[in-house]
C-alpha cells in the first residue's frame, strides 16, 4: 500500500531502491516528524495521523506538506503501529492532495539527524536524549508531546500528562526553543496554515 500511495501521489517524488525509498522535498515544502520515541504511544501516534489529515484534507497548498511519522519496527502482516498507520491513511487520505504522510519504521541516526534538521516542525517526547538531539539538530519549532486526555489544558494539565522525570526537560526545551505542549488534539491550533 505505501508504494502504490508514494507512486499514485502527484505531490510525492519517491524513488523505491532495494535499499530504501529515496524521497525527495522541495524547499518550500513543509515537513513535520512526529517521533514519540522507541516504543510510541499507539493511540496517540494515530491520533496525531487521523488529526493532521482531518485538518488539511480537501485545502489547497503552494507547497505539499510531509508528515513523518515514526512507527517502530515493522514486521510485515502483523498489527504493527507502521500497518495501522498505512490503514488509517489509506482510509482518511484523499489522493491526490498536498498532503504526504510517510510512516517509518527504524532508521538510522544519519536519516533521522536529517530529518530533524530539515522539520519545519518536530513533535516529540521529551526524554533527556531526545532533548539534546533537538537543542543540537533540529532547526524548525519544537513540541512536546504530552499524554493528557482533557482538551484546551493548561500546561500544568500538559505537564501531568508527561512523566514527572521528563517534565522538567519538557520546560527546558519551552523555554531555550519557544516550544509548545501539546497533544494530537491542539497541535493543529499552532499550524500556520
């Protein structure tokens, strides 16, 4: 499915190698990477999915927006987060649009130091590594995911929804980046569409 959605959008340029896909983003494309870690919170990484196609499905853009969505490993014909993710899309996505999602699974520190570089938006946990991955790499703006069930949260609702141990690393990067809290409900708020 994820070929035949690379090679039936117009907005994609990808190429399949046996290595890999190559893909290719113009400069005034947009990209966001949501990267909830090593074992990513399953309904959370949907939800970001499901929101970010909601939002932008049916508009039209200058530019294409590329949506990142690391999945973990990947074993083929399971119910892995990579296969739910290619299932969500194929069931919300409307093609051909200015909208590219791109669930991966494990890659490597060269590809992801790229992607974060070249993210107009990263959205992320908030553990001590990923932190000081994002202070060192990353260019464009930097949010951190929180956990939280109650919409509209004030950040001390956001807070809570983070490990207590990650919490303070959260406001670090608040206050050295300007990043935001948020969940797969606000994220959408803070767009520039």
């Amino acid at each position: 499915f994820f070929q035949h959605l690379l090679t039936n959008n117009t907005a994609v340029q990808a190429t399949f190698t046996p290595a890999g896909v190559v893909y290719q983003i113009r400069p005034q494309d947009k990209v966001i990477a949501v990267m909830l870690g090593s074992q990513p919170a399953v309904q959370s990484t949907i939800a970001y999915v499901q929101n970010f196609i909601q939002l932008l499905n049916g508009r039209n853009f200058a530019f294409t927006y590329h949506f990142f969505v690391y999945c973990a490993n990947h074993v083929a014909d399971t119910n892995s987060l990579f296969q739910r993710v290619c299932e969500t899309i194929k069931k919300e996505l409307l093609v051909p649009a200015p909208i590219n999602v791109v669930p991966m699974s494990y890659q490597t520190e060269d590809v992801i130091a790229q992607l974060l570089a070249r993210s107009n938006i990263t959205i992320t946990r908030s553990g001590g590594g990923t932190i000081m991955e994002l202070l060192g790499v990353a260019k464009g703006q930097t949010w951190v995911h929180s956990e939280t069930k109650e919409p509209a949260a004030a950040e001390e609702k956001l807070l809570a929804g983070i490990p207590f141990w990650e919490a303070g690393n959260a406001l670090y990067l608040k206050k050295m980046r300007q990043g935001r809290l948020v969940t797969p409900q606000t994220f959408g708020k803070y767009l520039e569409i």
